[in-house]
C-alpha cells in the first residue's frame, strides 16, 4: 500500500479534497463542497444588508463545511483507511482575508457584527479597496520605499493592506474589534492544527512582506495613517513560515471533522496558483506556469530578481525554496467568457453546451476575419496596468458581427494580455524558456490553447492533472510529512515523481502569429491609451455610474 | 365621397400602399408586400453567386409585384371604386439604382446578365463603393469643384456616382450595356407612367445636381475616368422634374396590375424620408424632421443654404417648393437594436418581445447608471463624419453588465449621434426651433424618444401618422391631382389639411439633461478620436479583415 497524502483546494465558489498517490501522484478521488454561500456580492446571507458595488465577501464557515463535508466523503468514497494518508496540504484564493477574535474566531460569527459588511472574509476579487491602494502606492512613491520595485511599482486593490485599510477607514469600530487580521487560508491551516500561522507565499505576494526586509516599517504604516502604524505587532505577526514546511498537526476537534487521524501533519498554507506549479512540473527557472481559470496567474522561476512593471510581485522562496518566484495575473479570463455565454448569447446556442457551441463556430474563423479586438479588462487589469478601475472595450463591430466573433475576440484579448505579461519580463531580462498551462480551461477549450499559442508565438504545454492545485497542496502534504513517512523532504522532489505534462502541445502557427502581431500592435496602442492614462473614458464612465447610484 | 388618394412607400424589405381620404388625411387602409428576394446580400436569388462583403441588392421585379399584389387587395379590403382615386404617389429609400436598357428592361432580368451582381438593383445600404466615394471626393478636392460644400464636403459610397463609378470599374460590359442608369424611384414611375422621368430630390440629394447649377461638369466626370466622362447625357438626362409636380398618368398595362383606373395622375418620385416631412406637419423653416427607423434621417427646412459639416445635403425645392432642403442621416439606428435583440440578448429575454423586455429594464436605469458608452457605427457614419468604414465601440463593460445595460447605452449613442447633427446644423448657423419624429421606432419606444429629448436638450414630438412616407406619398399624389380634381395645388397646403401631430410630447428633464452633457462630452472626444483620424483601428481591423477573408 502506497503512502497517500491529501490536498485541499479552497477555491471562490467551492472546496476541493483530492487523495493522492505520494509515489507517483496518481489522483485516487476527489469530493467536492459548493460553498452554501458561495460569493457574496449582493446582499449579506440572511440579511437584508445590501453590499456596495465592487464588493465580494465569503463566509468561513463553508470553509469548516469543506472539511465536514468534503473530507469524510472523499475517504468514503476511495475506501481510504485514514492511518495511510500521512499528510494534508491546503491552499486558497489570495488575498482572501478576514478580522479575527485572538482565539481565531471571525468576526462575522458573533452576533453583534454578522450584519457588518467588514467583519466578513473579504475575498481576493473584493474590489471595493482601491481608494486605499491608490493612498498606499502615493504615500509609498513619496517616502521613495523601497519594496515598492518588488510589485511592479504598484499596490493592488485585492492586497492585504488595501483591504485592512478600509476596513479601518469604513468600520473603524470592527478594525478596532479585530484581534488578528489575516489569510483564509492561514486560518483554516489554524483550525486544522490549532496554531495561528503565517505562509510566506502570501505574506511575501499579498502583504509586502520580503525574508531580507520584512514588513514595510511602522513609519510608512503610520504615515498612511496613524491608528494603522502598528498594524503588523498588533493584529499579524512577524514570524512566517516558510512554505514547504510543516504548520502542525491535526488536532482531533479536525481528526473529527474530516475524519483523518489527529496527529497527521499538515503542511505550511499556500496559495492555489503558486500550489500549481510544482504540480504542473514548473520547477526551474525560466519555465512559466499559467494556470487558467476564471482568472489567470502566471508564475515564473527565475535565478535572480528583477525589476518588471506590473507584476503581482516577486518573492523570494515564493514558490520553490532557493529560486526567486515571479507573480503576475489577469483579474479576468474565463470569468469574461462565462459572462459572455450567461449574458450575450441568443436561444439558438443554449441548446447544448454554450461553450462548446461557440468554440466550435469560432474555431471556424481566421486570426483577423471578424474585425474585431477587445481590451480584457471587464475585471479591471492586474497586470500589468495594475488597475481595477479600468473596464471592458471592444471595437470593430458591423451589423453582420455574429457571437462567435464577439467570442473568439474575447478569448483573442486575453492573449494578448498574456502577451502583454510574457514582454514585460522578456524585456526586463527575465528569460522564458517553457510555458505551461494549467487549470480549469486548457482542457475544455483547446480552440484558446491554440490562440495563446499563436498569439505569443510560444510553445504551450498542459499540466496531466486537471485538479492542479489540489495535487500541488498534496504534494506540499507530502513535504511536510517528509521522506521518513513515505513523503519527500523537498517540494521540487515532489514534482519529480508526483507532476507529469500530458500529451498536448500547442504549436504556434506561423501565418496566424503574423496577423497576431498586427492586431497585437493595435491592442498594445488601445491598452496604452486607455490604461496609462491617455483616455480617462473608463475612469470618467466608472466616476459618473458611481455618483449616479449614489 | 371624398377624393381619395394612394401613396405607395417602397421600403428596404416590402412595399406598402395606403389608401388616405384627401379631405382630412384619414388612412383607410393599408396592404404591404413583402418582397419575396429582401435585401440580397449573401448570394443572387435562385443562383450560387456569392455576393462579397457590403454589398447590398434588389430584385426590380419585387417593386412591380408590389403594384400586382399589394394594390389590389389595399382596393379589394377597403371597397374603394377606382374612380374615386384622384392621384397617386410613390416613395423609395435612396440612392437605389439600377441599370437598365433604353426601353427601363433591367439589366437583371437579361438571361445574360442575371448571374452578374452589378446588373441588379443596388440598395442603398450597398457599401461596396467606398473606394469608388473616396475616389469622388479626392478628385473633387484636387479640383476644388463649388459643389463639395452643399454635401458637407463629402460625398457618400452609398451615392449614385458612387455606385454608377464601381460597375464601370468592376463590370465595364455592364456599364456599356447600360443605356440608362436611373433611380428604382423614378424606374418605378416609368413603369407607372409609360415615360422616363427624372425627380428632383434624388437627383439633388444623391446625384450631385442642382437646380442652378445642374450636374457637375463633363470634365470633372472623366477625370474620375475617361469612359465616365459623358455619363450623364449618355446614361441620364438633364431634364429634372420638380417634386410636387405630375409625371404622368397612370397607362392601361399599370391599371391592369393596380386596378386602378388608367389615366389617374402619378406624382414625380420622390424619397421616403423627404416624403415624410410635409407628413409630420414639417414644412416650417427651422422645423426638423427625424424619420427613425433601421437608420435616421434628419430633414431641416431653411430659409436659406448654408455649408454644415457632414450633411448628406443642402437642395433648393428639395423638399418644399422654395425653401432649401437639409439632409443628414445616422445610417443605423433600428438596425443596431435589433442586431442586439436578435445576436447578443440571452433565452430569458426571448419569452416575449425581446425589444419589450429590455426596454422596459433599460427604463429602469437612471443616466449614467450602466457605465457604458457606445460609438453607433456598425453600419458606418453617414453624418458628419461621412465614412463608411467606421465601425461600432462599446466601453465600459465589466462581469456585472447585463443586456439592458448595453441596450440602453446603444440607444444613448444614436441619441448622441442626433445631437452631433443637431449641433452642427446650429454651429452653421442654421436654427433648430423644433423636432417632430416619425417612423417606425418613436411610437414603439417610449424610452429612446425620452433619451433623445433629454440627450439633446430639445422636444420631440410625434407625427401622428405611423406610416408616413406612405402618407407624404399620398399628398404628393393629391397635389398631382390638383386642386381642381379634388386634391391641392401645393404640398404646403395639403401639409395643412392632411397631416397632423400626435399627442406625446417628449420634454428634456435637466438632471438627465446634465448627466448626459457630461457623458455627451465623453462621445464626442471618442468620436473625433476615432472618426476624425487619431485612431485608425477601425479602418486597420476592417483591412486586415478584407485581406483575410481574400
């Protein structure tokens, strides 16, 4: 009987529990828990409290009915006597973070604050932040600090500080009431083992946090403002673990809940694009993985830091222990089709599959032969405009533009957003060597597979596993076990024997990469225009919709 | 017994003869043909011709089915005895023309020719001779020719030299089998009439003449191209017959298909939406007429000519004896509505009336709530910019847009394309004192009147007729019956007696009024930027599109 290790993927509408193999990381089942309240965007869970636009919360107590529901099921299910699997890794959305009592528990349990927007986990997409990014980037471009090279020059929204600011700014009275301020996926690694942790993969990509320097000083805390200057002694903590490494053990309140034994090891949390990588073989520097979903993240390995504008972060042992792991994203990708296919398809293509309909009329059409080209950015941009107040554009549409048009555009501008990524660190000297793809769409959509690779003129392979970051967080289960038990000591051993690519490669097509490179020219003119400042029609549009609802 | 008299509207998609008492005007009865090929714009009728992109065509032998089937059952329902019809008129879209043998045979109806694009109808919406306008308008430039500035300094692809230069480039042997090259409008009079005649609306608005001046010289026609020089007096005639005069009488082969009686008095031709005016009551100076439909055409009666940015035209008599005549049209207005009904609205919206369902949730957005701004061009811009490469832009999109929004921002765009006419009309220093809309779309939807009036700051108001190029036709016909038979002897005074206004007035509401002022500033930044030649994507997309599809 092999050693089995178990991964938990907390993702933005469910959570995932997958048994795998630690020999050869053969996937042995997986159990999945829709989250009971999925996103909260519109009005709080039973409650007639209305949430601003731009807001999106989760609940964490669908993250324990993961662990109830999810993890008994998945054992059950595969006949798996518990005393085999010898260690759990997680991994979450990021930056998803909640406000705390000093025993862990949220905020938005207690009765007096579940009808308060902010005591609730304010999920990676709450975009509601971004007056308090534009106050941290401008106060930090003032004082000259230094780890500001480090983001790209810029402070998301979705990033820790943004969203504890304004949760100070808004609802000083619950900021006052929080405790601890940090990850969902720390505190669910707290749950399970029963000590408060600190990754150092969100730490160092969401909170400005780096193994040489730390946090930004009390100072430049202070100077943003003053109740919020000793925001890291009074509400987080500097000590962070390292990813890799062991977190705890499972106490048996969560033996009880999941059903495994108490004492198994769980591994350091981590974060479901970063997780990803070793599983889709990403190990070495200049390989790239992009793993694709309702967003895209890359995740690049490089020898040495580096300067690149508009990336999410660099972060060293962010990813691999020893490597300096770049970040960059697009906030919107499947997210943008899916929109599509809910709200702009006619009768004729529900029918079936709406996806599968489009895809097979617009793989029918040529680069260029529907006259059309989008800008990517119906969730702002990540990367690497940095920027969620931007907004969607498409251009070129005739009476005789038809939906797989409008559709192959839209897969098309995320291309090119991935291009946009790829040049920048090309051109800031980090070197990509292979690009790996993961997640939710490489398998459903080879038509995007292809126009990715004809857009960016560079080889795509796919990751075997279709359940990435599960496996990933398995794996890093595995490392925290460690060789002893049956594991490994290192998360790149790990991916030597537990990851593998599957069969495809998408080859770029030399006469579409040429009419690519046309239409490319025109989305980086449109994208410098309406990104950098040129035209503030999305700004003024995003200004005016915000005054009129009031 | 009142007189009675009939107007028969030749539309984009059928025929419609309505029956109208001299008296008051009453309608009394209304039949439509709908022509059995349409618009032909993928391939000829009973044929595998293929048609290339932007072309648009007619069969002639529609319009006569029109007289057989459509005038006949309009008698036949109402119980009208043919002898008390005094006077018939007929409308037409413009510039519709075609190629025809000395005796008005279409060339398309010649077995030898019937499988030749070129030898049929091309409708007004035929786009394929924008190199052919471009050509026109650089000649006429060169030459500093006087007649540029009565078009608003451009002339349009959709135009008759236009379309009569692109079958002599394309078709040479088409064009020299042509002995003439005329108007389906006064084709359709000829067929009436037994005799060719020329009607001074056409002419004035779609090919280049004027009542001082005639058609441009010989010169300037074979500098387009030598064979082209003496097209008029080979082709045409320099006989034009006034609107509001008699072309002839009715012969005994069109008595026998309308059964009406032979020798009744047929108007001279004229254009559908110039027909409507004196039908909506405009026959003021400063009035402005806006017959809204799949495209608007603004029709602005002055006292005197003036030279405005981007009109289609400016012609004394054109549309009242002895005032001058302003043309300007948005060339896709109904049009663009429903290529969103019918491509980009999903199932749920699809239970009832589509249009119904989104107007009234677009009703319940206040200015400014989408954020959402389009520019109207899918169908290219025929005022002020006069270009029909231009295409359509939305922005402002994010995963939250729904399909009202975007249905109510596309109707807002049309609205600030009237207001960019209006303005210029004002700019010149033509005045504005009123609008009445007529048309298809003003008493289908209560909303689009209201965000007219509230986008441009001015009143709307109704003509009470739904069918009134139909009615204009009618009063023409009356007016060729004369007074004396019954009818009148100017179309001013049938104006009076026959057509009226409706009760809806649409008043602008200044907080929506200010809103739209700051959006309205939006549009046209981005309208001069991609309309005026800042930025050429759309004219790129539509190039790298044409050489793709070969």
């Amino acid at each position: 009987m092999s050693p089995y290790a178990v991964g938990i993927d907390f993702g933005t509408e469910s959570g995932r529990a997958v048994l795998v193999d630690c020999e050869d990381g053969a996937e042995l089942g997986a159990a999945v828990y829709p989250y009971r309240h999925g996103v909260i965007d519109e009005r709080l869970p039973e409650s007639e409290v209305e949430l601003e636009p731009d807001w999106a919360l989760q609940d964490p107590e669908d993250y324990v009915r993961t662990l109830q529901k999810a993890m008994p099921r998945l054992l059950a299910e595969t006949g798996t006597d518990p005393a085999d699997v010898i260690g759990v890794g997680i991994d979450f959305t990021a930056c998803t973070m909640l406000p705390t009592l000093a025993d862990g528990t949220p905020l938005c349990v207690l009765d007096e604050l579940r009808h308060e927007p902010h005591a609730w986990v304010k999920l990676w997409k709450h975009h509601a932040a971004q007056p308090e990014a534009d106050r941290i980037n401008e106060v930090a471009a003032e004082r000259g600090e230094p780890w500001l090279a480090r983001y790209g020059g810029k402070i998301s929204s979705e990033w820790f500080f943004s969203k504890a600011l304004q949760i100070l700014g808004e609802a000083p009275a619950v900021y006052g009431r929080a405790d601890r301020l940090l990850e969902a996926a720390d505190w669910v690694v707290w749950q399970l083992t029963g000590r408060e942790t600190r990754n150092s993969c969100t730490a160092g990509y969401k909170a400005i946090w780096s193994k040489r320097d730390g946090f930004p000083s009390d100072d430049y805390f202070a100077a943003l403002d003053p109740r919020f200057g000793r925001v890291v002694d009074e509400k987080m903590a500097r000590e962070i673990s390292p990813i890799g490494g062991r977190a705890g053990v499972l106490t048996e309140q969560a033996a009880g809940w999941t059903g495994l034994r108490a004492g198994t090891p769980v591994a350091v949390a981590n974060v479901d694009a970063h997780v990803s990588a070793p599983a889709a073989t990403v190990t070495e520097p200049g390989t790239t993985g992009v793993i694709m979903g309702t967003s895209n993240c890359h995740i690049l390995r490089g020898g040495r830091t580096a300067t690149v504008e508009g990336m999410c972060g660099v972060v060293e042992d962010g990813v691999v222990p020893g490597l300096f792991g770049f970040e960059a994203g697009q906030s919107a990708v499947g997210d943008i089709f899916a929109w599509f296919a809910e709200t702009s398809v006619p009768p004729e293509y529900h029918c079936g599959d709406v996806h599968a309909a489009l895809e097979r009329d617009a793989a029918r059409l040529r680069p260029g032969e529907s006259g059309l080209l989008a800008l990517d950015w119906w969730n702002g941009n990540r990367s690497i405009l940095v920027d969620a107040d931007l907004r969607g554009l498409l251009v070129g549409m005739t009476l005789a533009t038809r939906p797989p048009e409008i559709y192959r555009a839209l897969i098309e501008a995320t291309a090119f957003g991935t291009r946009v990524i790829v040049e920048a660190f090309e051109s800031a000297g980090v070197p990509i060597t292979g690009i790996v793809a993961c997640g939710g769409l490489p398998e459903r959509n080879r038509l995007l597979m292809q126009i990715y690779a004809d857009v960016t003129g560079h080889e795509f392979s796919v990751a075997a596993s279709k359940q990435t970051p599960a496996l990933g967080s398995a794996m890093f289960g595995a490392v925290a076990a460690g060789a002893e038990a049956g594991g490994y000591d290192t998360i790149v051993e790990a991916s030597r024997r537990m990851a593998r690519l599957g069969p495809e490669r998408y080859r770029p097509d030399p006469a579409a990469h040429a009419v690519y490179d046309r239409l490319y020219a025109e989305y980086v003119r449109l994208h410098d225009r309406f990104g950098r400042g040129g035209d503030d029609v999305m700004r003024t549009l995003k200004a005016i919709e915000a005054e009129v609802r009031g």
